[in-house]
C-alpha cells in the first residue's frame, strides 16, 4: 500500500485541513464535503479501511462533536494503521485540554502518536519527513 493519510478531526469552519494540505508532500483523502449522503459515508469507509494507511485526527476548539474522538481511539485500535491525533489547544477550557491529553495518553498506549501543539508544523513535518516515499509504514 502506497502511503495515503486520512485527514479526519474537526470540520466546522475550521481551516486546519487547507494549511495542512498546502504544506504535505503525500496522499490524502479529504473526506470534507458540502452535502453529506449516503456515499460520501460509503467512499469515507471505504478511504480509511483500504486506502489510507495514515489516520490523522486534528481536533480544534471549534469542534461540535466528539465522533473524531471515538475514530481516532477506533484507529489507534486498528492493526497495520498508523494513528496521528494533533490537539491544537487554542480555545479550550483548562478542564477540556486536561481531557484531551487523557485521550493523547489513549492514542499513544493504544501504539498511535499523539500530542497537544498550536500550529500544523510538527505534523506536516512528519508526514513529510517521516512517512514521505515509504510503502512499508
């Protein structure tokens, strides 16, 4: 499998995914779109379980639900997955943020990177870096 990188985590009007897209040198599959059916449900499935070997979650203040929560454990769960979770802490409530590093310290027990970091660097740095060219992650 050819390296593909699932870009899940907060949709709302945040922005992350188009900073990210802009600077990664890989695959990925945006599963972001203006009308949500029945197939685009279908091609996310299908995207996460064949296709993308990389599952990142980038969860934002502006999420306005935990379901990208649930994936990423589910992903980190998942043999032969590689699972990112990017918490980016600008506001959250002390009390949220303590929860979110609950949930980091999940990922990584579970074998996925996790970290809490105010801008996309990091992991557009290892994606690039780090998995950039490599079939065998």
């Amino acid at each position: 499998m050819k390296t593909k990188v699932f870009l899940g985590g907060t949709c709302a009007i945040s922005t992350w995914r188009d900073e990210l897209i802009d600077g990664i040198q890989i695959n990925y599959f945006n599963p972001v779109v203006d009308d949500w059916t029945p197939e685009c449900q279908e091609r996310e499935i299908n995207e996460k379980d064949n296709n993308c070997n990389i599952h990142l979650y980038v969860i934002t203040s502006k999420m306005s639900g935990v379901y990208s929560i649930a994936e990423a454990i589910d992903s980190a769960d998942t043999k032969g997955k590689i699972t990112i979770f990017h918490v980016i802490p600008g506001g959250f409530t002390s009390p949220k943020l303590k929860s979110l590093e609950a949930v980091c310290n999940m990922v990584i027990r579970k074998g996925g990177l996790a970290y809490i970091d105010s801008d996309l660097t990091r992991t557009i740095d290892l994606l690039n870096l780090g998995f950039k060219g490599n079939n065998n992650v």
